[in-house]
C-alpha cells in the first residue's frame, strides 16, 4: 500500500479515533514510527498502546490542532 516506511516518522493528528486511528495503524505496519496526535488523550494514547501491542512503535501526544503553540510544541 505505502510501501517501506521503516526508519521514517509519521506525526498523526486526530489519531486517537476514526480516520486518523487507521491512517496509524497502516503506516505503523508500514514500519514508521509514529506519533499519534489527538485532543484526546485517552483515545491518542489506546492506538499507541494498540500499536506497541502488534509490534510496532507509537507515541501518544496530547495536541489541540487549533493551537499553534500546541502544534509548534508536539513538533519538538
């Protein structure tokens, strides 16, 4: 589908739910690293553990898109 994605990162927004939740899945089985990004913290950080539980390597962050000092942060 994607192809190889080992050795890259994936910062998802929105990733604790819906769309987003899938789009992580995909690229952690792709082999990226990856962030997953929500407002909800609890919903952010059951995909990380999802993730981490099939093999792959997730981190689950706090963000509120609509902040950019939040956004800038998460970036860091």
């Amino acid at each position: 589908m994607l192809g190889d994605l080992a050795g890259k990162a994936a910062f998802i927004t929105g990733g604790g739910s819906g769309i987003g939740r899938g789009i992580a899945g995909v690229m952690a089985r792709q082999g990226a690293r990856v962030v997953v990004a929500d407002v909800d913290a609890e919903g952010a950080d059951r995909v990380a553990r999802e993730i981490g539980g099939q093999g792959g390597e997730a981190i689950a962050l706090r963000v509120d898109v609509a902040s950019q000092e939040q956004v800038d942060a998460a970036l860091e």
